[in-house]
C-alpha cells in the first residue's frame, strides 16, 4: 500500500472517530490491516454491525466537507463512506492483545510482556521483583498520556505493540547524582514526559493551529502532522520558530529547546519556480486559477503538482541555468554544477548524484566484493521536454525513490539538452554498452525524455536491465526499480557464491603455500643444525688432535730429557721406584737417590701422565708426593732404596 494512501485512510478515520492522537490511531488501523471499515467498526459498531455505504447527511453543513481528494462533497449525499458516525451500541469487547514493554532504570534494561487486560500496578509488581525496588517508591515514566495511576488498565491506553518506559526513584539515592551531567540528564528525562502546546501560524492560510504534542515526539513526526492539516509536503514547508538544536528532524521535542509549555511557529508553502515569474506573462490559452484552487488541484492531481508547474516551465525553460556547460570536457566538474543545478530547482531532497566520470561510476558499481556491489541508475535530463520538470520534482525527488536510490544503487546522472553533450554520452555509451543501446537512446524523442537507465554489471560485460521513460508515475517507477532489484540479487548471490568459493580456493592455496613455506624453513633450520654439528664436530677433531699432537711432542721432549737410566751396579745411591697406572698396569725404573723429585714428574708425563691432571701417590704411608718440592732428592722424600707409586687422576 502506498504512503500516500496510508495518509488518506489514517485522515479519515480520524475524521470519523474524532480520535485525535495519531499513534493511537495508527495503532488500531495496523490492528485492522488498514481496513477503515474494519478498524471503523470496531470503534463505533453500527447496529448491523456493518459501517453502511453511504450516508445522508441529516442537515447541510455550513463548512464545506472535503474528501480524500480534497473535492468539496454534496451537502445532501455523498458516495464515501467515511463520514462520522454516531455509535448507537457499546464498543464491541477485543481479544487481548500482548505488550511489549522495554523498561530502562539505571544502566539495567528489563524486558516486560503482558496482556492489554493488565493494569500498570501490574507492570510495576513485576519491576519491583525484577529491579529490588518498592511499588510505593517507583515513578513509571514515558507513558504518552499523562492520566495515568497503578489501576489504569493498559487497554485504554491503545498503545502500540513495542513500548519503551523509563523509572525514576527521586526517593532513592542514586550514585553520582551530585553531578551536573546526571542532573541534566533527569530534566530530559522529565521532558520527555511533559506536554508541549505549538501554536502554528499556516502564514498562506492566515490560520493558527494550537496542538498539543508530548516530549517524545520528534520534528520529523510534527511536520507529518502539519502535512495532514496544510497539504503542505514535508519536503516543501518552510518553517520560523525551530530552535539550531532542532535542525535534526530525529530529534524529540524534549531535546529541541522549545519554550515551554508555549511555543510559536510558522510554517509556509516553498514557492515554486513559475510562482517567481514576472506577474506580467500570462499565457492566454491555459486556465489560470487562484491560489486556493491551485492548491486544491495539487492535491487533486496524480503527481501533485499545479498547473504553473505542468505547463509554465515550458515557456521559462530558456531563462534557466544550464544544468551542464556546453561540450563539458570534465566529468566531475560537470556533474558538480548538474548537482547544485538540480538542487537549486527542486530542492535538497534528491538522489545522491555520483560525482566523477561514467568508468569510476562503473568501478565504484560493479568492482567492488560481490556483497557490495550495486545496480547502476544513469539518469538522462533534458530541459526541452515536457516531463522533466513532473519527473524531476515529483518523482526522483520523492523520498520513497530517493530513499531507495541511496541504498541500492549508485546514481550517475548526464544533460543531453545540449548537443555536444548528447553526442558525448552516446559515445560513451556506444564504448560501454554497444550501439545497440546507443541507437536505442538515440531514437527517443525529446518528449520521452528524462529517462533513467538501470544497469547491472556482468563478469564479462554491463547490462542494461531497463530503460524508464519520464511519463510514468512513482508506483510504475518503484516497482520497475523493485523488479531491477530482483534480477540483481539474483545475480548478486550467485556472484556472491562464486566469490565464496573462489576466496575458500585461495585460502585452501595460502594454508597450503604456507604450511610448504614452515616445512621448507624447518627443513633448512634441520639441514643447518645438522651442518653446524658437523662443523663442530671436525673442530672438536681438530682440537683433539692438535691437543694430542701437542701432547705427544712434550712427551717426546720430557723423554728426551730424562737423564740416562743408572745400573743396578752403580757405584752411586740407586732408588727403584715402581709406578702403578690407573688402569692397572705397571712401570718401573731405577733413578740416582741424588736426582730430584722433577726428574720422576718428567718420567712420568713422558708415559702420558702429566702432573697438572694426575697425583703420585706413596702408599705407606699415604702421601701426595706430587705436591712436594720438586727440587728435594729421592732421598730426601724417603724414596729409597725403592718404593711402590701409584697414579690416580685429579678430580
């Protein structure tokens, strides 16, 4: 169901019902399925139980009645049946319904569901177990209507499926409460639940709207409210009055800074661009009409636009800035003036126009990972046709349209009112999508114009899905960008697939390289271990040998020292000394008593066992004949006439 539809019944049920809160009603229209008969029904049942189709009316009114269209109605009859209605029985009783309820105390949010039957005490039991906190001192605030006590049952609220509550304990103590910060934040909170009366001059009208909104409202949902009782379009009021903090349509009017509890506004209609014409032209074969009746044709009308509008931009067409300079030769400098161009036309609400040259659209668009790619929207203007200016102002600059543009297409747009600048594109358009394409475009009659191409990139080649002529209707236009969508998700998952896979291949490949990489370091971190152990075995080898070659020739040299070996017949003092091994063996020789204790040290190394790594010992008694003066005698040492010497190596 289209908005502006849904904005229709919500008005007529309000007319019929007199219910004045909107959420309210919107609540039970959604309850209904936007049935308005349905939803009339279950408010104020007729007798038959059926809303009848048509009414009659009992006297005429002295105010003209005004139905969807805005038409004034007979004062005897008329065919729509959503006129008030006098209840002649009670409300029928409704099924209960379940709440939802997002309670927020402190930094704890505590999830609340329960029946419509129920009343807030009810709500305020189950907080009290949740939360520790006593009934008697919790304050349930953000409730929408401010008539609210512990045995208020929830179903005469008519509040909506999800609601968000907050509790205040001012009888507690709260940690950090001292600090202004806190302190702020308690005012906003208070706000939120405070009513604020905005008095709305509708300065064409000269008519003051007094409304009374609560905290929680944000700006975006006043300025709906004023559309439904001005027929002034959100995206063309111009308001006074809104404090800077209010610049954010989001925000609530708790947080805007309005006066309170009265604040004053204005509001009025953006001119449009035949109304700052010279009063002077007048075009003689065309109707005009006043400013009343212009507005009650906007509302009239399939595009909602006046007749200024529909037919003046002709004959202003040539006093108009160019959207493009004639042969642009810069894609992005061109497209910086289409954008303030269009901007200065028909205002700021507008799809986000790419800016930059056709292929870095492409690349933006289409190369991109498959999750994030989009579908390609080239707009084509052209000033001399007839459309551009409905197309433009009620269909692109619609907020459904440009909310769907933004989020699922890059848009990139081109002024082919000029002939160089037509000739241009169609060459780009030849290189990127063909001549077939080309000529297509280049058949289209200036009346056909704008048009809006929806592209679809391909692994191998860019698809023209669709190409939109500017008399079509918002619906026609939304639902063929729908069904652009389609195709492209389509084509998007299997993309999105294929780029899975191909992501799992090469991870697969980089694990595998990786895990080739460690084997091959490891592999050579083993080769050289076993090199340097190699090495340092050979130097091991070498240093032995060098050692025992070292070795051998102090041996040798000790040997060759030795004084001769004396006879046993010696006229001399002879001592025989015999010298057991540590391996057992034995050794002996004879020495003159008269040689000193270094001539049986040398005797000794000369067999290879040095006196700086074996002791000599004497058995009996036990000495350690190494550690004596090596200049005392044999004899002096008590080693004659013989003695028994054992070797035993050092520790």
């Amino acid at each position: 169901m289209a908005a502006m539809d849904r904005e229709m019944i919500l008005a007529d049920f309000q007319a019929c019902t007199g219910i004045e809160n909107i959420d309210e009603a919107i609540t039970l229209l959604e309850q209904n399925n936007w049935d308005l008969v349905a939803a009339i029904n279950g408010i104020i049942p007729q007798e038959n139980g059926i809303v009848q189709s048509e009414f009659v009316a009992s006297e005429p009114s002295q105010d003209p009645l005004y139905g969807p269209a805005g038409q004034p109605s007979s004062s005897s009859s008329t065919s729509s049946a959503f006129c008030p209605i006098i209840p002649s029985r009670p409300i029928v009783e409704r099924q209960p319904r379940m709440l939802n309820f997002r309670v927020e105390y402190r930094d704890r949010n505590v999830e609340v569901v329960v029946e419509d039957t129920n009343t807030v005490g009810a709500i305020k039991q189950i907080l009290e177990n949740e939360l520790q906190i006593p009934v008697p001192q919790m304050q349930l605030k953000g409730w929408k209507s401010t008539d609210i006590n512990d045995s208020t049952v929830l179903r005469s609220l008519h509040l909506p499926k999800n609601n968000s509550l907050y509790v205040l304990t001012p009888d507690m103590a709260q940690p950090g409460a001292d600090g202004p910060a806190t302190s702020q934040s308690s005012a906003l909170q208070e706000s939120l639940n405070e009513n604020f009366m905005l008095i709305i001059t509708h300065r064409e009208a000269q008519r003051d709207y007094s409304l009374n909104f609560p905290g929680t409202r944000t700006v975006q949902e006043v300025k709906r409210n004023i559309f439904d009782l001005t027929n002034i379009h959100v995206r063309h009021q111009i308001w006074e009055g809104w404090p800077a903090s209010a610049e954010d349509d989001s925000v609530t009017l708790a947080a805007a800074g309005l006066s309170y509890p009265c604040h004053r506004l204005i509001v009025s209609k953006r001119p449009s661009p035949t109304q700052t014409r010279e009063q002077s032209e007048e075009c003689t074969d065309v109707h005009m009409v006043s400013d009343s009746e212009g507005d009650d044709f906007e509302d009239a009308t399939e595009f909602g636009v006046d007749d200024g509008e529909l037919f003046g931009m002709i004959s202003s067409g040539s006093k108009k800035s160019p959207m493009m300079p004639d042969d642009a030769e810069n894609e992005g400098d061109a497209l910086l003036q289409f954008t303030a161009e269009f901007s200065s036309r028909y205002g700021d609400c507008h799809p986000v126009f790419f800016i930059g040259s056709l292929e870095a659209a492409f690349q933006e668009a289409f190369y991109g990972k498959a999750r994030d790619r989009k579908l390609l929207a080239i707009y084509l203007h052209h000033d001399d046709s007839v459309l551009t200016n409905v197309f433009c102002s009620q269909l692109l600059c619609a907020e459904s349209i440009v909310s769907y543009l933004s989020q699922n297409f890059i848009t990139w747009a081109w002024d082919v009112t000029r002939e160089a600048n037509r000739a241009r594109f169609l060459s780009m358009c030849t290189r990127h999508f063909g001549s077939v394409v080309a000529q297509t475009i280049r058949t289209h009659k200036t009346d056909q114009f704008p048009l809006l191409l929806i592209i679809m990139g391909k692994r191998s080649s860019n698809e023209v899905l669709n190409v939109i002529q500017g008399n079509t209707t918002v619906d026609d236009l939304m639902m063929r960008l729908m069904n652009a969508m389609e195709i492209f998700a389509a084509q998007q998952q299997e993309d999105i697939r294929d780029e899975d896979e191909r992501e799992a291949r090469e991870r697969v490949k980089r694990e595998q390289d990786e895990a080739y990489r460690v084997s091959l370091e490891a592999d050579r971190a083993k080769r050289e271990a076993q090199e340097r152990e190699i090495a340092e075995q050979v130097r091991q080898e070498q240093i032995r040998k060098e050692q025992e070659e070292e070795r051998e020739a102090i041996r040798l040299s000790l040997e060759q020292s030795l004084p001769p070996e004396p006879r046993e017949e010696s006229s001399e003092l002879v001592s025989k000394l015999r010298i057991r091994t540590p391996r057992g063996e034995f050794f002996e020789r004879r020495f003159l008593a008269a040689n000193g204790l270094q001539v049986v040290f040398d005797y000794v190394a000369s067999k290879g066992f040095p006196k700086d790594e074996y002791k000599l010992l004497s058995t009996f008694p036990r000495r350690d004949v190494s550690q004596f003066d090596p200049t005392e005698t044999l004899l002096e040492v008590k080693l004659y006439p013989q003695e028994t010497l054992f070797l035993e190596a050092k520790e």
